[in-house]
C-alpha cells in the first residue's frame, strides 16, 4: 500500500478515466481511489457516476455496501485482523481477545496508538492463520507476540505519519 495522497480532484479524474473503459468498472475505479487517497471522497461519486453514466445512489451503494471503502480520511494505520472460520479454527479470537486486553485495543472500535484493528473475513491464507493484513503485506501463523509486534510496528508508523 502507497502512504495515500491528499485528495486533488485532477488525479481522481486520472485515475477514473484510465479505468472507465473496463468491464464492471466500478470497483477497479472505486479500488484505485481508495489506493491512492485512502478513502473514496464525497465529490468522486458525482465525477464516477457521471463517467459510468450511473446514478449517484448506485455509487454511493457500492461505496456502503462494501465495509472496506472508507468515506474519510483514514486517521492512522489499520491491520486487518481475519477472523473467518480457519483463522477461528486457528486461534484467531483468542489472538484478538489478548490483543485487546494486553494493548488496549477494541477491535473495529476505532483507533489506538494510531492504529485501527478492524475483522477481515478471509485473507485468502487459510493454511497459515490466524493472519493479519498491514500495509499490503500479509502476516500468517500469528501468535499472541507476533501480533503484539506487529501493532507496535504500525503504532511507529503511525506516529511517523502525523
């Protein structure tokens, strides 16, 4: 993941207009807003849904239909913690119960150090969980230390980007 830019109405156009010719091109276009400014912003549904010749409700649907699009500027870093039956099977909510005892943190209850928790259903990483997503990487065979370093990690990137 790119450190997101702020929003310029100029780049989404860019990045609107490169993915407007694809099959189902709402998504890849929502994805690619979403990369480079880490949130689809307000004024992109109107640029998107006059571009795909779509009504506003239809883009601002897909945008709240879809938990990962985000509406705001993100306020620090998130890790995607999976939480879907084989990270389960795995140890996963007694990986996320220690984190939130032992850091402070309430899973997908906001920000802490910076650092937002929130559940993912499925990392696509079965045989290796419990895992968790940061910054494009993914973390598999997740123990209660890995995960406590790997919060501290995106607490110091965290702090790095204020």
């Amino acid at each position: 993941m790119t450190v997101p830019v702020a929003w310029d109405e100029n780049l989404a156009n860019e990045l609107i207009n490169e993915r407007s010719g694809l099959e189902g091109a709402m998504l890849p276009i929502l994805h690619a807003l979403q990369e480079k400014f880490g949130y689809v912003d307000s004024r992109a549904v109107a640029i998107v849904a006059n571009t795909l010749n779509v009504s506003r409700a239809e883009v601002f649907g897909t945008i709240s239909f879809y938990h990962d699009f985000k509406r705001q500027p993100p306020l620090g870093r998130t890790i995607k913690l999976c939480r879907a039956e084989a990270c389960q099977a795995r140890g996963a909510e007694e990986l996320a119960a220690h984190l939130e005892k032992s850091e402070g943190v309430q899973i997908d209850g906001g920000y802490h150090n910076g650092v937002r928790v929130e559940t993912a259903f499925c990392l696509g990483n079965c045989a290796l969980g419990p895992n968790a997503l940061f910054d494009g990487e993914l973390f598999g065979k997740l123990d209660p230390q890995s995960l406590r370093e790997l919060f501290a990690a995106a607490s110091r990137k965290a702090g790095a980007r204020q």
